[in-house]
C-alpha cells in the first residue's frame, strides 16, 4: 500500500518532533516541511534529511542565507495527501483556507481553538471521532494528559466531577522568551480553559481548572481530584492506570521526585530528544478517600502530542482502527512499558555504545 504524504507545516518545538515521528512511521513519510526563517533549524531539517518549502515572503531571506529550499508553500500544498499545521496558535483561520482550496487534509493543534475544526482529537478517548475527517485539531499537551486518564476513569468508574489544578512551565527549554524567570503567576481568568478544552472531547464530563505559570521549562504538573460514581479501591485504580496507553508510573521511593528526574530519565531511555511521551503518574501519590481519587501527573509538554498526530493522520486518512494504530505508533516510538522500573529494565539491557 502507498505511503500517506505528510507536510508538516512549522517546523518549531512541535513540527520537528512530528516529522520525526512521521518518519518513524512504516506506512507514512514526509514529503516537506516549512520554515519561516533560515536558521539552524532551517539547516537541522536538512540535516535530517527533509525539504524546506518556504512562505513567498521568506524566499529573499532563504537566497541571501544560502540556506537551499524545494520550494514555496504551495508546492508543499500540491504534494501532501494531509498536513500537519504546527505554525503558532491563532494562524489555523487563514492555513486553513488554504488547505480547504487545495483540497488538502489538515491537522491543527491545541494552539487554535476547537471551532476551527468542529472536531478534536484524543487517541484515547475518541480516535474514530476524525474518522475520514479533513480537518482535526489535536488538543493541548496538558488536555492531552488529562484525556489519558480521565477518559479512562469515567468509562470504569464514571467520573461524577472533576477538579484539576495546573502548574505550568513558562516557556519550553529552546524559548529565550516568555517568564517569569523567577516568581508565580496565577491565571486570574478563571475557571481556566483547560477544563473547557477537556470538555471539547468528554462534553458530558463536569470538570474544572485554575492554573499557575511557574519559573520552570521542564514540564507541567497537574494535581487532580475526581469525584467517582462509586467507592472504589486505590488497587483497582491503579491497575487501571497500568492498563492505559502511553500512562507511565514512577514511583518517589525509586527517586524520581520531581520533574528533573523524570527529564533525566527520558534522557537516559535514549529517546529522540529526550522526549518522554507518556503522561507521568506518580504511584505512591495517588490516594483514595470513598469515593474521591487523588493523584498528580506530569506532562512533558513537547512531547505528550506527537503520538497523538501521528494516530490523528491514520484516523483522518482511515487506515486503521485506534488500538492497532496505537500500538504501531508505540513500536515505531519506543513507547512500550507502562511503568518507571519497566523503564529502567528496558534501558539497562540496551547495547553500550
Ligand atoms: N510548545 C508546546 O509546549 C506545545 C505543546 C502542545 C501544543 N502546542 C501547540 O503547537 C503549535 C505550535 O507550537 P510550537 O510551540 O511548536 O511553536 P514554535 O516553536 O514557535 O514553532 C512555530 C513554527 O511555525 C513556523 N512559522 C511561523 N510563521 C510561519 C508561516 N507564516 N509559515 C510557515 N511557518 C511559520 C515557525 O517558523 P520559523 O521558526 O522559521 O519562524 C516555527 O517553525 C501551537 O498551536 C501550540 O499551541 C505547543
């Protein structure tokens, strides 16, 4: 069967890791990417192996930077079967009339907002949802985590409400923009759009947030307090969890006590970029009190959506059902444990270099 073209259009913190993970892919491959500007990252893309297209307005700056191109935006348009938009948020409106006059599929992430699209995306809670669809949009890193186990919880146990309170890194690791570089920032519009944005995929679920934006680059932490139907064991929460996908547990006695370890650890797994994937759970933390379930998860923000594009194209594109397109996406991925110290057995028998 022919492989799936992608374009990933934006090649910054998030369409770089996607086009690396579309190349990964056995039944898809990359047919370019853009960028705006010709820095080194213009210059890593090449490095990896993938064609430059470039806005019409960018092509001066690409000539006189010597930086080679395969051409501009609209060539990019006329060979891809489905692009993934990883530009800033708030530019989708005007991308997406370009995908529609082209008749290009298209995938928009958690930047825009979902009347874009009429239809999110969450591999665990609603793969068939995008189904045959021509535009998605993959929701937000730290909507991203909470699907992957909220989703789960309310088809178990029925989730009765929700509660979640966000600390929020204030600019990725690769941003010299952004802040505070030292204080907290409460987010004063409240309830926050994070719970709103859960609600883009589980309507139905009653679910609240407030947030704090915090001096960090690493990671999100996300403390969460569900209201279950019924009284429930912390035993049968937690093997629930060990049963999701892309859920790992760490536990604070193995010394994983914060998101420094859990950075180092995806350092230390050999992963593309260090990228850890998985929603990050810390087992001795999750507690249960009747019928209240309280537990923190940690979220990788550049990185927990890149499984999720890749299966976003295989369900827009109808190739194959949610499980086996998360299971493919996992091989090609690496992600293939559930918990910290499967983690660690698998990066200990790794070959030394
Ligand atoms: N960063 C995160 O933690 C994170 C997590 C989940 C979701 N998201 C969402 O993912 C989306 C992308 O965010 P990001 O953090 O990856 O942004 P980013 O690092 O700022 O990258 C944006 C990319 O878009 C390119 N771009 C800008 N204007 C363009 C244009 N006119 N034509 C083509 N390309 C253009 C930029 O190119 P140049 O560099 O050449 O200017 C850059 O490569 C947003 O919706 C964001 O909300 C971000």
């Amino acid at each position: 069967m022919a492989k799936i073209k992608v374009g990933i259009n934006g090649y910054g913190t998030i369409g770089k890791r996607v086009a690396t993970a579309v190349a990964a892919q056995g039944d898809m491959e990359v047919v370019g990417i853009t960028k705006a500007r010709p820095n080194f990252e213009a210059k890593a893309a090449l490095a990896e192996g993938f064609d430059i297209y470039v806005p019409a307005e960018s092509v001066e700056s690409f000539e006189k930077a010597g930086v080679p191109f395969a051409g501009t935006f609209d060539g990019l348009l006329m060979k891809a079967d489905i692009m993934v938009d990883c530009t800033p948020g708030d530019m989708g409106k005007g991308f997406k009339e370009k995908y529609q006059a082209a008749g290009v599929k298209a995938i928009f992430q958690g930047g825009e907002e979902h009347g874009l699209t009429g239809v999110s995306f969450n591999s665990t809670a609603n793969y068939k949802e995008s189904w045959g669809a021509q535009f998605s949009r993959v929701v937000s890193c730290n909507t991203t985590a909470l699907l992957r186990t909220l989703s789960p919880l309310d088809r178990e146990f029925k989730v009765t409400s929700a509660y979640v309170s966000l600390v929020r890194r204030a600019a990725d690791p690769g941003d010299s923009k952004g802040g505070p570089i030292n204080g907290l920032e409460p987010s004063v519009s409240l309830p926050t759009h994070h719970g709103k944005d859960v609600q883009s995929i589980m309507p139905w679920l009653d679910i609240n947030s407030m947030a704090i934006k915090a001096s960090t680059t690493l990671m999100h932490i996300q403390t969460v307090m569900v209201e279950l139907s019924k009284e429930v064991s912390q035993d049968d929460v937690i093997a629930l969890f060990r049963r999701c996908p892309r859920v790992m547990m760490v536990n604070s006695r193995e010394g994983i006590k914060s998101t420094c370890q859990i950075i180092e650890m995806g350092r230390d797994m050999g992963r593309s970029r260090g990228d850890v994937y998985e929603v990050v759970l810390w087992e001795d933390g999750i507690r249960v009190v009747g019928s209240t379930l309280y537990y923190y998860q940690a979220v990788h923000q550049e990185a927990d959506v890149i499984p999720e594009n890749v299966d976003c194209i295989r369900s827009m594109c109808k190739m194959m059902e949610g499980p086996e397109s998360v299971a493919r996406t996992n091989a090609a991925m690496g992600i293939d444990h559930r918990d910290g110290m499967h983690v660690r057995l698998q990066y200990s028998r790794r070959p030394s270099l």
